[in-house]
C-alpha cells in the first residue's frame, strides 16, 4: 500500500545533498564493502572535519604497530585512501588520559611528557594509565550506564574486577548467574538488575516475602533477558519478545527476521526458575533464588505474571536454548550458570565487547548502535541479497579483534593496550586531503568526541582546581566518576549537584532509567550551561581557593600564568599568538567596547579560564 | 540591537548560514540528509487553533477521586468540601480553592476517561516526556515529544526570534531527566531551566550579564587566533562555534533577562515558594516574551517519583507532604497561569494568550479508589482525568464518565469505544498547534519509523485510536 504523498525536509535553507561518489575505479571495485553509509561514521567524518580544518599537514611516516594497523592501513593502501599523521604528543596525551582515565594529564605530566625523549614513551604511559584507580572508575562508570545500575556495591565490585583485570567473561558470567540468595547490597551483580525489578514491580508499598502479587515475574525475566543480549552480545532481541521477526524486522536486521518469538522464549527461559521477593522497602531488601517451576506462561502461579509490556504471551512452558546455537543446560545444570557459560563462550560476546571499547576508543564502532548486531551481515565473503551490505565497518578487524580478546582470556588490559597503542587510535584529527564521506568507515584520521557528562563535570573540578564534595555511600568523593549515580548528592548545601547533573544531562549523561545512548552531539544548551551555570563561574572565581587563587597567590608572571592556565585546561601549552592575545586581555585597563566595564587582572585571569572552558578544544576529545 | 553588540556577533546572514550548517552538516546532526518525513495516505486536518501549548505534568499521581473527577466514597476525608460546580462536577475547595472560585473555572475542562499504560513513576514520567509508552529497544533514538513540536513550528520561525521553540523546567530534576532530540537534529533540542539555579543566576544580577559580555568578547579574541589552523578558514569556520553563538544571543536578549525578574506581587499571587510555582511564572513570562518558544512544559516535580506520590498518609496533615499541599500548590500555580494568560491580549486582535494557547494538565496515572494500610492511596491506571484549557477548547465540558468510585469507565466520552491515553493528548497538542500527527518519518537510526502518533503501543492487542480529542474543540 502505497503511503507516501508528501516530502517534507525538515532543516535549514542551507542543507546539502549528500555527496555524490565521484566516479572512481577504486571505489567502484569497493562498491559492496565500503561503500556502506554507515551513518555514524559519516556524521562523525564530517563534524571533525568542521572542528578541524584540513590545511598544510605533514605526513611523515606511520608504523605498523600490531594487527589493528594491518587492518587498518592495509585496506587504506589498497583502496588509495589518504590518512592523517600521527598526533602530535600534545594531541596524544590528552586524548589517551581521557579516553583511559576520564581526566586530564595534570599539567606536570604534559610536561614531562613533551620533553620526554623515550622512543617508547607513548608505549609506556598507555601502560601506566590502565588498571589505575581513574581507568576503573571511568570505566566503571561506562558499564554502570550500560546496564542502568545506580547500585553503590555493583560499582565498588566493577571497580575492582577492572582494576584486578580480572577475565572479563568470569565478570560477565557474574552478572548473568550471581549467587542471589541475599539483597542487592551484599551480592553486588545483582545491582545489574535495578532497572527490570523496577520496572515489573506495581508499587512500592510495604510487602513481605511472600507477597507475590507486586512483582510480575515473566516481564522481568523477558526484560533481564533482553539487556544481556543487548549488551553482552549485541543483540536486540526487544524486537521478536513481542512478536516473530518476519513482517517486522525485515528492513532492519535480516537475522532478527528468521527468529519468532517462541525462540525468544526459549533464551529468555534460562532464568525460567528465577524469582525475586521483596522484604521490607522493595530495593533495599530483595531475595532472588531459583525455585520456580520455570518459564511457564499459562499458568505461572502465584507471580502476577500476565505480559504488561509486551502482546500476551503464548500459555506454553518454554525449555532453555540459546537463541544463537540452540545449545541447552546440561542435565541437571542450573539453566542461569548454563547461560553464563554458553554465553561467555560464543565468540558474538567478544564480538559484542570489543566493539563496544572501540566504539568508545575510536568515536565510531565497528557496528553502531551497539545492541544493532545483524548476524547475517558479519562475514564479508558471505553473499548477501539485493540492497544489504555487509554491517561492520571492517570486519575482518572486528573478527581478528574479538578472537585476539578470547585468546588473551578476555583481557581487558590487554585489549585496550591493543588498540590504544596501535598508530590507528593514535591518528591526529587533522587530514592532509579534502574530507570524503567515503573515507568514513576507514577510521582514516581521528574523529573528534565530544565528551560525556561526567568527563566534563570531572575536568571542569580538575582544571579549576576546585573539586566536588560528593557523597558515596557515606564517604566524601571529588570526582563524579568515583560516585556511583549520575545525580550525586552533595555533602555540603549549595546547588553544586545540580548544577553538576545539569551540565551532564546536557551532554548526554543518561538517567540510567533507559538504554545508554553513545552520543556524539554539541547543542545550545552544552554551551549555555558552560558559559553560564555556576558550576563553571564559581570555579573559575579567585575567592574560590582553586586553581586561580593559587596562581595569583604564587606571583607568577603573565606569561608563566598564561601557560599554565593553557597546560591546566587545554593540556598543551599555548601557541605565540594565543599568548599575545592572552598577555593583552591581561594587561588591558580598558575595553574598546563602551558598554564593557574591565576590572583588574584577577579578573583578567579568571577570564581567562572561563575562555578555555569554553573552548571547542576543552568540550571535545580530540 | 545595540550596532556594537552586532560587531560581536556574526551579522545576520552568517548567523544563519551558521545555524544552518549546523543543521545540516557537521557537528550536530544524528542524521545524514533531510528528514524524510511522509504523510499519510488519509487526510487529516489539524485544527490549528493554538499558536503555543503548555504541558503541565502534575508528578507522582495525583488521586482523582478527590480531585478532578470528585466521587464521594467512604474513603473520602470529611473536610475536602465539595462544592458543586455544575450537574456534573465537583471540586474540593479545600484542594482547589483558588480554583473553584476562580473566574477561568469556565474556560476549562476535564477528559475523566484517560487511561494509562503504566503502573510505575518512570515509564510513566518517559510516556509523559516523549508521548508514547517506553519501548527500551528504540528508546535511544526517540525524541521527547516537545523536540518534534519545535522541528514542525521551525519554518515559522521569525528573525526576531532567539528562544528555542520548546522550553521546559526542571525536567532535569525528574526520573527520566531530559530525554533529548532522539534522531531528530540537535538544533530542536529544548532548553531546560532548572528553577533552583536560574532564578538566581539570571534574575537581575548586574554582574552577571557584565561578566559574560566581557567574557564573550575576549572570548572572540581568541579564538580568532587559536583556530587559524590553516588558511582555509574562511568558510570552514568553527561550526562548534555557531552553538555558541545561538546561545549568546538568547542570553543576551533583553526579553531574556526579564524572563527570572518576578514582582513580589507575582511571587505572592503564584506562590514563589514552590517549585511549581516559580515554573508556572516562567511558562507565562516565556510565552508573553514571544521571543520564539512556542511549547512549554513545566511540572511541580523536584526530583523522584513526584510530589503527589502518596502511598501513604495521603491525608495526613501532619505530613510535610500530603496531597492537601501538593492540590494547593498547583492550585495557587495553575489557576493563577490560567488567570494570567487569560488577561493578556493576544496575537491576533481580540484575543487573549489563553485563547491562543492550549494547557493540559495531567498525571503519568492515577491513585486507586480506595486507601491502603498505610492510609495512602497506591497506583491505578484504569481511570483518570486530564485538564484542557484554552487554544480552540471549549470550556466547561466534561468528557467521559467513570461510576460510583472512579475504579471504572462508563462512558470513554468520544468517538471510539477505547478509553483515551497520553499519546492522544499528544495529538491533540499537534493537532491544535496546526500539525499532521499521521505523519511518520521513514529514515531513523534503527530503520524502524517513527510514527509522530504510534498506533500500537506495546501491550495492547487492540490498537489504539490515533486520534486527538477533537470532541473538546467542537
């Protein structure tokens, strides 16, 4: 049926049509592979290079690092596809301390570093940030948004596997199969579950353990199910909880469109015998055990089990199989531990994971969204029909990445030295060449990101030297980060908190309440808050005892304060005509501007700070 | 505008290239190309009677039986005071005293058939922001409803306009936070105020407006130099930069500053002291700025669930919150928005910014017809009332019927036998603002359309009417 009348484009006057390929042999050739509009990729082409105009670069020689750059340069150099240089150091520092710790280098460090001599310097610091205190909690804070968790002993428990590196399929089998006899408190990995108990319970009422009637126990199961496999291995299966794939998905996900539902069932069916009991107030004292007769829709007495969120289900009883393989427990085998094996097995999970890191190492994933894997799309020799391309961006790398992952027994550690020291991540913003949406799906430079709510949050306190007085779990923290919830509570009086969880929002920090969305947007409000909120005008004032206070304090000179102001926020130190500019907004008594009122060089200095934050060189990594 | 203040900012024509590049291009677009958005085959005409809207969401769930839809049961408390309104209303005064007494009484009215999807506060909240119910598969890309509101009314944008078109406060204090653009361009994204910092921050404070003028120019100054990279800077100037810009202009909009300037009289009439009331003084100072917003959407909620979430003690006056403070706040609010708009003139000669704006007030669900053991009331989501006023509704109507206690509909009160929910009020805010809300655009990040009215929400077998309530206009 044909339901089209009407064509509205919806955007400014100025809009360009999306490029036409010129007509090239190489491209022509490449047609079916890298041709693909991966949309991300191409957004993400296109904003770093309004971020960063190509001008004069110099190219100078990248070396092949390890098996990434193989792929990665390999494919460049057979397709004739020109890339960036290096980073410079400066470049390189900063980006490698945000992306691993969610901090700046402190301005020591910046310089250390530049004067460095070490051929193996850049080596070594990737080295020496991972496993840290700040890599754990960024990190932490990551899958803590993943999996929509605000659970404090969940965070204290990830920050620890990640700091340990400990096997990162023996962390995911946790999650999937905790011990769960006690509360959310005491067994952390169920903190992995908030967001279902939540959601399928009808009130939050005082109840006993034997009260069932709150809790509809198949939608949590169904819902649980469907964040593992979101998340664990990429694939949405929200789509067939409700109804077959075919008629539905098959514009979307070819894979998806051979599934129906009862298959859903059945993968959801492995957590069958759980149930959760509430004691007392609902969050604070669940008990989870695995005595329910199982995935039985008819009939699932006493649970209040009727679908409320999904079309009614089938009145069958489902057994266990994985939706992947079809594999089932074995006799006698708890079916939650025989998900977490099975699972943790299959290779779709390293898949999954290490797209997810690069994903966020490297701006754009090998498949985008993360939960959007499409199986029937991953092997490139595989023939596909009319008008589908195959989905990852290369996927001879993902394939190398995710076995590299399961032979080094799921390192994390490993995984990101992997990637971070490879010349593909460490690739300047900047491009010798007019920018191509072709290029996109290369990763032919760096793309610029712009950072999280808690980056922002995190480096604003760093570089002004004021930090936060947050409260975790009853102990004063300065850092977002090492909080476990994206609306922190403050310890002292003032809006700081929710200044702090305004500036976030705005940058695409998650409620934790639905999916996490891996943004990459700038917007009005970004920079209303920035210039205005009084999380940054406060921070930046003298009388704050932070960092301008100390650098009035200490007598340095105008150009002595400028580069450290430059080191402290930008992490580099300022090029000769950003130091003019600044030496004459410090020196200045008067403003040509008649409406302008200057006041003396505090002021000045505080100014100055505020210009840096409110750079778009602060806002992005870059 | 002061000529040296245009020296800062970028005259007009680049402004808008700018804006228009961001758009388009670069740094802001979640998606490549236009927005392929389709009609549908079925004609429909959007009443177009409202030039703005205001979304009122009372958090927490307000109980119904006591208030908009009043049945009298033995689990009423003795002094809520009826007073009979009409031979089909009736409305506690000790509730809703401003109200009841209240001369705009007669240009509201009241839908007593809604029903809701949900049982808890945060699905519930996510349907009120984004105007369907939560599906978390797409939820990423899914846009709050006020985003496409501003998408639509974008080509009737003016030069003299520099608010954004859809305003909001205090979403950012809510369960679901600001749910953002979705797929839909950033440049639509609303502006949330937070009434704790903005009041202070931009009420009048001198300093303040001298600090960021000063700033913005030294500002200017260097970036003049830091993004000389190359000599190709011309055109491929920072379009990070137009964001800044765009917002620069709003905040130094004169109408701007006035928007947080509120008399004591103002305070007193609104009461100040209440979230909800610094909200509703900023709906009506922003709507009478018509400095380019044209959707506001303010609750009374300040973190959690809502105010009116009370499971227990709902009448219990030793409580500091019950659901007497909580009826009288956003009565002394609301009434007082009603009022406001309804005394001034509006665009066209003749009438008054209530007749040009379309309010509707409402809940994620509603409370049960009987107390719980703890003397509260828990959540129903069979029955309850939303309030419509102004925009083209005729007041004084009340559609829909529930029996005896409000625990079931009787009568769903217009064309269809399904009872209405939120994402048919929706239609209604489209529809009233002079949009198609068939419409549905085909190219999202999930290849799924995006049906500005979906018309089948999860759960249900049957699918539900589309369609705004278009009895209330009529």
């Amino acid at each position: 049926m044909l339901t089209f009348l009407l064509v509205i484009a919806i955007s400014a006057a100025a809009q360009s049509q999306e490029p036409k390929p010129a007509a090239d042999p190489f491209e022509n050739a490449h047609e079916g592979l890298f041709q693909q509009k991966t949309d991300r990729a191409i957004e993400a082409g296109r904003t770093t290079a309004a971020f960063q105009p190509s001008g004069t670069v110099v190219q100078g020689n990248v070396p092949r690092r390890n098996f990434i750059d193989e792929q990665i340069f390999g494919r460049m150099e057979r397709d004739k596809v020109p890339h960036a240089p290096l980073a410079t150091d400066e470049e390189f520092i900063r980006r490698a301390y945000i992306d691993a710790a969610g901090i700046q280098p402190p301005p020591e460090k910046v310089r250390e570093f530049l004067a460095n001599k070490d051929p193996q310097k850049r080596d070594k610091l990737v080295d020496s940030l991972l496993g840290t205190q700040e890599f754990a909690e960024q990190w932490t804070w990551f899958w803590m948004d993943l999996l929509q968790s605000r659970v404090e002993s969940f965070s204290f428990w990830l920050k620890t596997a990640l700091k340990l590196d400990r096997p990162w399929n023996e962390v995911v089998s946790d999650i999937i199969a905790p011990a769960a006899t006690k509360s959310q408190t005491t067994i952390p990995e169920l903190g992995a579950y908030e967001m279902p108990l939540y959601n399928n319970l009808s009130a939050q009422t005082l109840t006993d353990k034997d009260n069932y009637r709150l809790m509809n126990r198949l939608d949590l199961i169904d819902e649980s199910s469907i964040n593992i496999s979101r998340i664990f291995l990429g694939l949405n299966i929200e789509c067939i909880s409700c109804h077959n794939g075919a008629g539905h998905t098959d514009t979307v996900n070819l894979y998806l469109t051979e599934k129906r539902r009862s298959e859903f069932a059945a993968q959801a069916a492995f957590l069958g015998k759980w149930r959760w009991l509430g004691d007392g107030m609902l969050f604070f004292n669940v008990f989870a055990d695995d005595e329910a007769k199982g995935y039985t829709t008819g009939n699932d007495a006493p649970y209040s089990t009727a679908a409320a969120a999904r079309f009614p289900r089938d009145g069958r009883t489902h057994e266990p199989s994985f939706i992947l393989t079809g594999e089932k427990p074995r006799p006698g085998e708890n079916p939650r531990k025989a998900l977490a094996r099975i699972l943790t097995s299959e290779l779709q999970f390293s898949r999954a994971t290490v797209n997810l890191i690069w994903a966020r190492l490297m701006t754009v994933g090998f498949v985008e969204p993360y939960d959007g894997f499409d199986m029937n799309r991953l092997d490139p020799n595989k023939p596909l029909p009319n008008g589908w391309k195959v989905q990852p961006t290369n996927p001879w790398l993902l394939e190398a990445l995710a076995k590299d992952f399961k032979e080094h027994n799921y390192s994390m550690n490993h995984l990101f030295k992997t990637i971070m020291q490879s010349s593909a991540y460490q690739l300047s913003t900047r491009f010798p060449a007019e920018w191509k949406d072709q290029y996109a799906p290369y990763y032919a430079r760096r793309y610029v990101r712009v950072l999280s709510g808690p980056e922002v949050a995190d480096m604003l306190a760093q570089a002004t030297g004021r930090p936060y007085n947050f409260n975790n779990a009853g102990e004063p923290v300065q850092r977002v980060k090492q909080t476990s919830t994206p609306s922190p509570r403050g310890r002292a009086g003032g809006s700081d908190p929710l200044a702090v969880r305004a500036i976030m929002q705005a940058f695409a920090q998650s409620t934790r309440e639905t999916p996490m969305v891996l943004a990459n947007n700038a917007s009005a409000v970004q920079a209303m808050l920035m210039m205005s909120s009084p999380a940054v005008t406060d921070r930046v004032q003298a009388k704050g005892g932070g960092a301008i206070a100390k650098l009035v304090e200490s007598g340095k000179s105008n150009s002595e304060a400028i580069e450290e102001l430059f080191l402290r926020t930008l992490s580099r130190f300022p090029k000769p005509d950003e130091a003019e500019v600044a030496e004459r907004i410090l020196n200045e008594k008067t403003s040509k501007l008649s409406y302008v009122t200057v006041g003396d060089r505090i002021q000045a200095l505080e100014d100055l700070q505020w210009l840096l934050l409110n750079t778009p060189e602060f806002l992005l990594n870059h | 505008m002061n000529k040296n203040l245009e020296a800062l900012i970028s005259n007009r024509r680049e402004m808008l290239k700018w804006l228009g590049l961001t758009a388009a291009g670069s740094i802001a677009v979640p998606m490549i190309g236009p927005l392929r958005v389709f009609g549908q085959q079925r004609k429909v005409n959007p009443l177009g009677t409202a030039r703005n809207a205001i979304m009122v969401k009372l958090s927490g769930a307000q109980c119904p039986v006591d208030t908009w839809d009043f049945k009298e049961t033995r689990y009423t408390p003795p002094d809520l005071q009826p007073r009979g309104i009409n031979a089909d209303l009736q409305l506690s005064e000790t509730l809703y005293p401003k109200l009841v007494k209240s001369k705009v009484l007669e240009r509201i009215s009241f839908l007593r058939s809604m029903h809701a999807r949900e049982l808890v506060h945060f699905t519930g909240h996510y349907h009120l922001h984004t105007g369907r119910a939560l599906n978390p598969g797409v939820a990423k890309e899914i846009p709050d409803f006020g985003t496409v509101i501003a998408a639509e009314l974008d080509s009737q944008r003016r030069d003299s306009d520099t608010f954004p078109a859809y305003m909001s406060t205090n979403l950012v204090r809510t369960r679901t936070g600001i749910v953002g653009p979705g797929f839909f361009p950033a440049k639509f994204t609303g502006l949330d105020l937070d009434t704790s910092i903005v009041y202070n921050v931009f009420g009048g404070k001198g300093d303040a407006d001298a600090d960021l003028v000063r700033r913005w120019e030294r500002l200017r100054r260097l970036s003049e130099v830091s993004s000389a990279d190359a000599a190709a800077l011309g055109d491929k100037a920072n379009d990070y930069f137009a964001y800044y810009d765009y917002s620069y202009r709003i905040l130094r909009d004169p109408r701007w500053a006035k928007l947080f300037q509120v008399s004591d009289e103002d305070k007193q009439r609104y009461g100040f002291d209440s979230p909800f009331g610094q909200c509703a003084i900023l709906a009506r100072n922003i709507l009478k700025a018509d400095a380019g917003c044209r959707f506001v959407f303010i609750t009374n909620s300040t973190g959690g669930n809502g105010p009116f979430d009370h499971h227990a003690f709902i009448y219990d006056r030793t409580k500091p919150s019950n659901h007497y403070i909580e009826c009288n706040r956003i009565d002394v609010g609301l009434t007082t928005l009603l009022e406001d708009l309804e005394s001034t003139p509006g665009h066209a000669a003749g009438k008054t910014l209530l007749d040009e704006t379309l309010v509707i007030a409402i809940s994620e669900f509603g409370r049960m017809p009987y107390l719980n053991s703890a003397a509260g009331r828990d959540h129903y989501n069979k029955t309850y009332t939303a309030m419509l006023a102004g925009g083209g509704v005729k007041g004084g109507r009340i559609l829909g019927k529930t029996n005896a206690d409000c625990s079931e509909c009787i009568d769903t009160g217009w064309a269809h036998k399904q009872q209405p929910v939120f994402d048919n009020l929706v239609a209604t805010f489209y529809s009233a603002l002079g949009i198609d809300w068939k419409k549905k655009v085909k190219n999202t990040p999930s290849g799924r359309d995006y049906e500005y009215i979906q018309s089948a929400p999860l759960g249900e077998s049957a699918f539900i009417p589309t369609d705004p309530i278009t009895e209330l206009f009529v």
